[in-house]
C-alpha cells in the first residue's frame, strides 16, 4: 500500500504538471504522513541534506559551466573547420562535418542543448549558405546535438552514476564506442539525402577552398587547442591522474584560459554572465538531485523497489524481453521527461531488476542515456528540437518533421547497442 502510494502521488503531481522536484516531495511525504510509513519528516530532511553533499555532484555544474564557456569561445567554428578541411568536398561531407563536430563538441561540453547551440549557431548558417535547406538543417543539428550527452564526459552518466554508485569512468568509457556509431548512422543517410537531394558543388567547393587556402597546418595550429580539450579531461580520468569531479575542474580552466588568454574570443568582465548562466542551467536540476537521495531511502523504506524487482522478474524471464520492453518506456519518457530527472528517478528503481536477468550495470546506464537523448529532439517537449527551430528562425514541429530520417539512423544504431551489449562494454574488456 505504502509502495503504490508513493508512486501514485508522485505519478499525479507529475500528470498534473507539477514540477518534478515538488512531486517526488509529495511522493516521500505522502505515506509518511498518512501511513506512518517511509521513515520519518526529520529522516527525509537528513537525507535531503545529505544527498546535496556530495562531492561527485559538483561534477555536474562545473561541466555546465565549461560547456558555456567553450561555446561563447567559438570553439565549435574551429572544430567544424578542422572536420571540414577532410570530409567537406566529398557528397554528403558538410553535413557529416557537423556530426563530426557535436561528437567532438560532446566531449567537451556533455550536454545536448549545449551541443545544439553551440554547433547549430555556427553551422545552421553556414549549411544555408551552401544552399542546404534550413529546416533540414535545424533537424540534422537538434538530433546530432543529442550525440552531446551520449560521448564523455557526459552529465547524464554522471547523474547515473549519483543516482545508482555505477563508476563513472567506466560510464564514459562505454558512451564511447555507442556514440560513434549513432553518428555514423546519421552520417550513412546524410550521405544518402545529398547524393539523392543533390547539392551545390561549385559553392561547396569555393567555400572549402576558402578554408583551405592557408594550408593545413595553419587549420591545426588554430583548432589544436580546441581538439586537446577531451584528450586532456578524459585521458587524466583514465591515465588516473584525476577523478571525474576534478576533470570537470581542469575542464572549467581549461576552457577560460584556451577562450580568454589563446583564442582571446572572450573578456574576463564575462566570466560574471558565465556563471549566471550556469547556475540558471543548474538550479533545478541541483534541487532535484539534493531530493533525490530522500526520495529513494524511502522508495526503499516502502519496499517500492522490491514491488518493481519482483513485477519484472515474475512477467519477464529473458533480458532480451525486459530490455525491449524498458526501451519503449525510455523513448515515451524522453518525449515527455527531462534526461536529468528521469535518470535519477528510473535508475535506482530499475537497475536491481534487470541486473537479475543478467543485464550489466554499465550497459543498462548506456541504453537509457541513448533512449532519452532520442527524446531531445523529439515532440512535444524535445529541448534540442526548440533551441534548433530558434536558431533557424522555424517552428520547432517543421525541425520535428525533418528530424524523423535522422531519429530513424539512430534507432537501427540503438537496436545494435541494446541487443548486442559488446558495443559498450568491449573498451571495459567485459564481453
């Protein structure tokens, strides 16, 4: 009884648009009040507190903060003009440049929306300047900008990482090989859509002899501070120089002295707008991650979680099912629920389940990170699908409409990463 309460009441507050954070309160309160079971008002409050002081948790405001940095430095032009001097003369190279950027840009930023901006502000013109179509081009931007929270360091396997003591660094390391294959999907049909659509060559051409008219060392010289950046934060969590929390630091320092002192795209009287901007990003996810830690002590406490474990293990009998089954739930979810809170809520409850039908921890984190980064760029409330419509200057259900060839190239790709767990697990050696 003190189970289904918690999430019925939580389920309504959601159905009735309260904000997340509000509704798993009233979830814990609920059967605490009214069943006197669930542990007690001062034990939800300690565990409140205790849940916000954390150090791993620091880890995600300071990638937020140097993700904004990076993209006001302008890193993402030198990254795109890097991509570009290679692949942009071939059929289809322009737009694989851009996917090329947001896997790359993902590295450095570890959001989604953050990815879409900071790739769609710079490329989104450009690729209309080549005579691309706008609104094709805002759908390639806002699926390829959901790659962001899938390479590492990645903000959601972080918040996976808070919400179920899975190592961090092994979660990156296994977003990485699933993320290249995404964008290589999504690369296969740009390819596809130029050599069929057509393209401008003779512009194209022109304006890739415009990039390339200093040669290729000067393009280097200029975009290798901007392509050491994952290779400084990743290589130091797994050279174990650093933990992922002080990566996140050395990432915020990096991204100042790169912007401010080397590529001088910035002002230090910026830094203040900066941080604002980070906070407003941050503000409330941190309340639902301080709440979180409350909320499953008394998921625990009601024995919510075993009601799940026994539910799934009792209708499921092969991780095949059980998979296909949470993959159809992640998608819905996504198209309705922030990644943020919808981790931190699913994970905790879920993961003992599947991990009794033998799905590896590491791998059940990669698919739903990959499951809720579809729904970024998906109706209704697909963060990515509006920061792409705003920099193209079209509806957002027009971005939608074009997005749905490249949500399809990613599908296949999630399909092989779900059904065949050595896509994410062959870089940890456990296949």
């Amino acid at each position: 009884m003190a189970a289904m309460m918690v999430f019925v009441v939580f389920l309504v507050g959601i159905a009735l648009s309260i904000p997340i954070g509000v509704s798993m309160i009233l979830g814990s309160v609920a059967p605490i009040m009214l069943l006197g079971k669930g542990g007690t008002i001062v034990q939800l409050l300690n565990n409140t507190f205790s849940g916000a002081n954390s150090t791993p948790i620091l880890a995600v405001p300071l990638f937020i903060l140097g993700g904004v940095i990076m993209a006001e430095g302008g890193i993402s032009k030198k990254l795109f003009n890097f991509f570009a001097y290679f692949v942009g003369r071939f059929p289809g190279g322009v737009p694989c440049a851009v996917i090329m950027t947001c896997l790359f840009y993902g590295a450095i930023s570890g959001s989604g929306p953050a990815t879409t901006a900071a790739v769609g502000a710079m490329c989104i013109p450009f690729m209309v300047s080549l005579g691309y179509d706008k609104v094709w081009s805002a759908g390639l931007i806002s699926v390829a900008g959901g790659l962001g929270v899938i390479i590492p360091p990645s903000i959601p396997f972080v918040l996976y990482s808070l919400a179920t003591g899975v190592s961090t660094g092994a979660l990156f390391l296994a977003g990485i090989i699933p993320g290249i294959l995404i964008g290589g999907f999504m690369m296969i049909y740009a390819v596809f859509y130029c050599i069929t659509k057509g393209e401008d060559r003779n512009l194209i051409k022109a304006k890739m002899n415009e990039l390339s008219v200093n040669g290729f060392g000067a393009l280097f010289r200029d975009s290798f501070w901007a392509l050491l950046c994952p290779i400084i934060v990743l290589g130091g969590i797994y050279a174990g120089f650093v933990t992922p929390t002080e990566a996140a630091t050395v990432s915020v320092f990096y991204a100042v002295i790169v912007s401010l002192f080397i590529y001088k795209s910035i002002q230090f009287n910026d830094m203040y707008r900066f941080l604002c901007a980070a906070v407003k990003t941050y503000g409330g996810l941190a309340f639902v991650l301080a709440f979180a830690t409350a909320f499953g002590r008394v998921l625990s406490l009601t024995k919510a979680t075993k009601v799940v474990q026994d539910f799934i293990l009792g209708n499921f009998h092969t991780s095949f099912t059980v998979l296909t089954v949470c993959v159809v739930v992640f998608l819905i979810l996504g198209m309705v629920m922030d990644t943020g809170p919808a981790i931190i809520i699913l994970a905790p409850v879920l993961l003992p389940a599947v991990m009794g039908l033998g799905v590896d921890d590491v791998h059940f984190g990669v698919i739903l990170v990959c499951c809720l980064s579809i729904g970024l760029a998906t109706p209704p409330f697909g963060l990515d699908m509006f920061v792409a419509g705003n920099l193209a200057q079209c509806p957002p259900m027009d971005v939608a409409k074009k997005s749905v060839p490249f949500i399809v190239a990613f599908l296949i790709a999630l399909a092989m990463i779900v059904y065949i767990p050595a896509v994410s697990l062959a870089l940890l050696g456990r296949v």
